[in-house]
C-alpha cells in the first residue's frame, strides 16, 4: 500500500470518527469541471490579466466595462460546466455525518454554485457567489436570470450600475458568513483544506481556528501549499480523483457498501 493509499484509509477514518467536521474548499475543487483557478495561467482573451488585479472594488471602479465582462465571462463558464466526482463525493460525505448526527459544513471560497449543484447541502460561500448581483447604489440583489447581459456595465433601475455579489480583495466578508464559519470552525474535531493555495485571508487562517480547538487537520491538495508541513496529513493530488477514494475507503469502513 502507498503513503497515499494509507494517507486515504486514515483519513476515511477519522471522518468516520469525527463527531463534527469542517472543509474548507477553494478553486482547486472546481479545477475538475473545468474552470481555472487564480493561480493556474488563463489562455486566450483574459491571459493579460491578474485575477487578484480584477478582483478587486478599486478595478470595478477604474473600469467597470472591463471587470463586468469578465464576470460574465466567468459565469457562463460556471453555468455551462458540470459538478465533478469531487464535489459529488464531499455531497456524499456531507449526507452520511448527517445520517449519524454528526457535523458537517463545507465553507468554500468558491464563487461557482457548484457545490449546491452538486448536493451539498451545509455550504458557506464566504467569498460570495457569482450567480447573484446587486445595485452599487442601493444593493438591492437580483439573479442572474433577471439581468440584461446586454451592455457592458449594466447599468440599473436606480442609476447605479449592477455588480456580482463576490467578495473583492480588500472588501469585508459577509457578516453571517463569518459568524457561521467560527461558529463550525470552534466546534469541530476534523478540519479538511482542499483545493486552495490557502494564501487568501481570513479564510488562510481558518486551520489555526480549528487546530486550536484540537481539531485534526487534512489537506487535500494538487500542489504543496504553506499549510502542507503542518497539517496532521495531506495528500497531494486531483480532489477529483482522491475524495472518491476517500468515499470508496469510508464505505468499506462503514460496512454499509453503499
Ligand atoms: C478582508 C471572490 C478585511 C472574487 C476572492 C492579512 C494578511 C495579508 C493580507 C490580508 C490579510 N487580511 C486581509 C488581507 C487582504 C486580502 C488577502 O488575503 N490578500 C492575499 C492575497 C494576501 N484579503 C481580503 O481582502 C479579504 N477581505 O480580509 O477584509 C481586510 C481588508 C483589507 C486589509 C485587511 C483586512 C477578501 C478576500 C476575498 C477575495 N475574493 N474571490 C472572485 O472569485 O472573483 S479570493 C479568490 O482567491 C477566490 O475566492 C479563490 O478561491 C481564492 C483563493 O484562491 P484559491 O481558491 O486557493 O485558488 P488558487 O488559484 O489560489 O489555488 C488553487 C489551488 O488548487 C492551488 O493550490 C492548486 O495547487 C490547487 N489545485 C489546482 N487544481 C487542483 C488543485 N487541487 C486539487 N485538485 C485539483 N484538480
């Protein structure tokens, strides 16, 4: 058996074991369906551009054309793929602690809506999510479905301009996104990191919280990141492809061969 195979059948058990866990996923996650990440080079129109440049409320001010065409672009991209086995393993994870009345709540950094589409049910956006927008002016929100992508920016009803409810570089966190994560984050006996260079505060933070609180600590990665010599055990690999051997491993554990 490998480091990674042993790595994964311990790690099944401790889910198995956990009275509460806590994942926290970023664009790694999401890397599967096909989206990029922050950190993975874009190919074609938006090459020239630095993410961590236009994802901030100073760019969408400076040029507001810009910044909402490339949400757009982003978004039809979110809508046009598919949840991975990834996202369907976390799901599957999610119901069985639920079946035993464990915990369990996935806060991801994400903006895609692809961890609800793909049965997640506890999910904490505390990056916000691209799929609603709102007025600058009065921020009253709306759904993509109601909004005109017709001119660049949009303009709204009230004079303002439209923009999505993401959360910017230098921008707070929603209130109630971080009050549910440290709410999770001081109760929980597992903590999971997957898919994300975990670089990007507070949520980079989120592991000290849990540690703290003497919560194990997993990470589930493609490269090494800054967390990887301090978690308790990592594995360095494709979500994709790990947490359904996490799910498969979990199943044998539970017996229950589901
Ligand atoms: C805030 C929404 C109060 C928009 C995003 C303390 C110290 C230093 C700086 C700060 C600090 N506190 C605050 C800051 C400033 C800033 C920050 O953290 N800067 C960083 C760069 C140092 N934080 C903020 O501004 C936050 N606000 O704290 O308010 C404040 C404000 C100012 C000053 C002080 C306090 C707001 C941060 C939120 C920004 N919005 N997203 C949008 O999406 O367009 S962040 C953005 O980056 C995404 O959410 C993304 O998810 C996130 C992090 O990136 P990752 O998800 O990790 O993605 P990344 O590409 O980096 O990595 C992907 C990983 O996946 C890689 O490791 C790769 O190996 C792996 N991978 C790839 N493929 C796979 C895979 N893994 C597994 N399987 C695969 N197939």
């Amino acid at each position: 058996m490998t480091t990674s195979e042993q790595a994964v059948r311990e790690i099944a058990a401790w889910i198995r074991d956990a009275r509460s866990i806590v994942v926290l996923t970023g664009a790694g996650v999401s890397a599967e369906s096909g989206l990029s990440t922050f950190r993975d080079p874009e190919e074609g129109l938006w090459s020239k551009y630095d993410p961590m440049e236009l994802a901030t409320i100073d760019a969408f001010n400076a040029n507001p054309e810009l910044v909402t065409r490339w949400y757009h672009w982003r978004f039809t991209r979110a809508i046009d793929v598919e949840p991975n086995p990834g996202h369907h393993a976390l799901a599957q994870i999610e119901r069985l602690k639920h079946q035993h009345d464990s915990g369990f709540t996935l806060i991801t950094q994400n903006i895609d809506g692809l961890h609800q589409r793909g049965g997640s049910s506890n999910v904490v956006e505390i990056h916000g999510t691209i799929l609603t927008w709102r007025c600058t002016k009065t921020g009253a929100e709306r759904p993509l479905s109601e909004i005109e992508f017709d001119q660049f920016p949009i303009p709204s009803d009230t004079g303002g301009l439209m923009r999505p409810c993401v959360v910017w570089f230098g921008e707070q966190l929603p209130e109630s996104a971080i009050r549910a994560s440290f709410e999770a984050l001081s109760d929980c006996d597992l903590f999971m990191s997957i898919g994300t260079s975990a670089t990007v505060q507070p949520a980079a933070s989120f592991i000290e919280v849990a540690r703290e609180n003497g919560a194990r600590t997993v990470e589930i990665n493609r490269d090494p990141t800054p967390i990887t010599d301090e978690v308790d055990l990592t594995v360095l690999g494709p979500s994709g492809l790990v947490l359904p051997e996490i799910m498969d491993a979990l199943r044998e554990l539970d017996g229950s061969g589901q």
